[in-house]
C-alpha cells in the first residue's frame, strides 16, 4: 500500500459538536487535512455506490472499490 509523508489528520467526536483530535497519518494526500462530511475525503465511494459498481462489473476484481 502506498504511503505519503507523516501528517496529521483531523477528525471531529461525534457526540461533541466542535471537539476535534488528530491522529498520525500517512496516506497519499501527504499533507494535514481534515477528514470530516464537507472534505476533499468526503468525495470518495459511499460503500453503496462500491458495492453496486462491483456487482455491475459482473463481480470484477479489477471494479472491486470495496
């Protein structure tokens, strides 16, 4: 699996509106970012939309997004 430089990603606690922690992290993005409902990181599959892409592609390996 890829990796990117070691940063921070942010996250809000879902019981307390407006608390936020961040945690390490070194995905390919490489830089802090927040991972939250309005992010860049928002944009991706819902597992849904992965599933119903997988199972159009007649079970494909190479569609599985899951």
């Amino acid at each position: 699996m890829p990796t990117g430089p070691k940063h921070q990603k942010i996250s809000e606690i879902d019981d307390e509106p407006g608390v936020f922690y961040g945690e390490d992290c070194r995905c390919t993005i490489g830089e802090d970012h927040y991972d939250g409902d309005d992010s860049a990181l928002s944009n991706y599959l819902s597992e849904s939309d992965a599933e119903d892409i997988w199972l159009s592609s007649g079970m494909d390996e190479d569609y599985d997004f899951r």
